[in-house]
C-alpha cells in the first residue's frame, strides 16, 4: 500500500505512451479491487485472479513484488519486498522502477 501514490505517478507519466501498459493483479474480489481503488484513487486497471496465480505470476516470490516486461513479454527487471513506510516505497519507485520502464520505451 506504500508504493500506491508513487504506482499513480507512474502511470500517470506514461498513460499516453503506446508502448506502456501498466496492470496489477490481486487475489481479492471486485468490491475489494473496488474500495482499494478508490481509497488510493487509483488510477491502473487491477484484475482479480486467483492466489494460486497471483503466486505464478510472481514467481512465488511474495509481496508486493514488481516485474517489468518488454513488449515481447520477457521479464527485465523483477523485485519482491518493499518499504512499509511511504516515502521509502515512493523513492524505490521513482528511482528503480520508473528508470527500469523508461529504458524499455
């Protein structure tokens, strides 16, 4: 939940880029997809799937854990674990993950 603002910003830099797609998939229902969403105004689409796949997805490597792919679907960049408290989560993102994308586009 720390990261959410900084996820925002992301996708808000990159909303208009062709080659920029930004998911997040989750093992909770649609009303809880729903309230999430709107507690942090979020604006990147969220998909419910099942925690068996949300584990495949990420490799069983926990939560939350990033991964960026290039448009073939390769995995270029995957991290798992993050700060709890929001400035530090924000820096992870702007400084690691942000670089990460744009270097893909």
């Amino acid at each position: 939940m720390a990261e959410m603002d900084a996820l925002n910003e992301v996708f808000k830099s990159l909303k208009d880029n062709k080659d920029f797609v930004f998911i997040s998939v989750t093992w909770d229902n649609d009303e809880a997809i729903k309230r999430v969403k709107e507690k942090y105004s979020l604006l990147f689409d969220i998909f419910p799937v099942s925690r068996d796949e949300c584990d495949r997805l990420n490799f069983q490597c926990g939560y939350p854990t990033s991964i960026i792919l290039d448009k073939t679907g390769k995995v270029k960049y995957k991290h798992s674990g993050g700060s709890s408290k929001t400035e530090a989560a924000r820096e992870y993102v702007m400084q690691v993950v942000l670089p990460q994308i744009k270097s893909l586009l």
